[in-house]
C-alpha cells in the first residue's frame, strides 16, 4: 500500500520540480542512489519496470526507504498495462508513470487514489488523460515532440495542464531554465543524473552534488 496520498505525491513533484527516474537489478545499487539523490534533497524518485525481476528490486528498496528516506516518495515507472500496475500498487508503489496512456491503468490508479502519469505525445492524448483523472501528464518523448515550444503552445489554451516533460531534459541552467519558463510543473530526468562511469565508480557524493545544482537552477528560473 502506498504511504503518501495522492495529494503529497503531487504536490512534492510540485515543490520540488525534479523526479530522477532510475533503474538497476542490483538492489544495492539502487539504494545508494536512491540515498544520495535523497541528500541532493529528492523527495519523488521513479524506479522504471525495465528488467527480469523488477519488481524484487522495487519491493526491497520501499521496505528500506521507509526507514533509511522516511520522506522519500517511491513510485514506478514503464508501465504500460492495468495488471502490472497493480501488482506494483500492492508493492507500495505511491505513483505509476508509463510511456503511454492506457486508460485501463487510470481506473486501477483511481480506485487507489495513486497518481497515474501517463505519456503523451500529442495535445489530444493530454486532453484524454485529463478526461480520465490524470492530474499530471508526462510529455514523451519530451524533446522529440517539440521540446520547450510545445509545453508553451499547449499551456497557452489549456493553461490548467500539469505537465511533467522527460527525454531532453539534462542538469544544465540554459536546459532546465528553457523546461521551466516553458511552464512544466516538473522535470523527469534519468541517464544524466546517473552517469555510466558515476555509477561505476560508486562515486555518489557527484549525484547528490548534481541533483542539488539542478535544484538551484529550477529554484532560480521559478523566480
């Protein structure tokens, strides 16, 4: 079962403006990560569904947030049918993020209250997930659709829209000033927050490092 409401998930996505989404079969490795963007000040964090075994991986690392990132919010990412989100509801997953938008997984998300996250590469599928309760929308693949210009087109007649972009968002001031100005409620970021050779040289000091760069740039464009 999920530990936050609804209404925290969202509003830390909010707040903070940054989701790091990550994804490693090593539980170990994972929890260092999950810990150091947590000290970087990370308070919504997705772990993708993207290998065998995922859902181990995920099970172990909420059992042990709860007690080493008591305020950390864990959910899943790379969801794309009903039955696996609810699988990863009943896990302890606080949010369900995919690709896509499958209004199946909405009605699972909404009998829990969970935050359902789902991609759109169009304003129509964002008006349909809106339709069907996602408070929150992800713009994907983020710079292939249109990068900054589009979120700016899409919130000038539908200026409600809460908009999450990931893909083409990096930890850069030019790059995250451009996502925020462009109005996004948050940014989604993964592979250049986790560097290959970072992760390789278990060199976490560099990610909490990162994440609270980035969290300055976000804080200084939302000026």
């Amino acid at each position: 079962m999920a530990r936050f409401s609804k209404i925290q998930v969202l509003n830390a996505m909010a707040s903070t403006g940054m989701v790091p989404v990550f994804y490693n079969k090593d539980v170990e490795l994972a929890k260092n990560v999950v810990k150091a963007c947590y000290e970087g000040g990370v308070r919504a964090f997705e772990f993708t569904n993207r290998g065998d075994f995922a859902q181990e991986v995920f099970a172990e690392l909420v059992k042990w947030a709860a007690k080493e990132c008591p305020d950390m919010i864990l959910g899943i990412g790379s969801i794309v049918d009903p039955a696996t989100a609810a699988m990863y509801i009943q896990l302890g997953a606080n949010f369900i993020v995919g690709p896509l938008f499958n209004p199946e997984i909405a009605k699972v998300c909404n009998r829990r209250l969970i935050p359902y996250t789902p991609g759109c590469g169009s304003v129509s599928e964002i008006g349909f997930a809106q339709e069907v309760g996602c408070d929150l929308c992800k713009v994907f693949p983020a710079g292939n659709v249109g990068g900054p210009s589009f979120v700016k087109n899409v919130k000038a007649p539908m200026p409600w829209s809460m908009l999450m972009v990931t893909g083409g968002v990096e930890p850069t001031k030019d790059n995250l000033t451009a996502w925020i100005k462009a109005g996004v409620t948050c940014v989604g970021m993964g592979s250049n927050l986790f560097p290959k050779d970072v992760v390789a040289a278990n060199d976490w000091a560099w990610v909490t490092a990162k994440c609270k760069e980035a969290f300055g740039y976000i804080e200084e464009a939302r000026k």
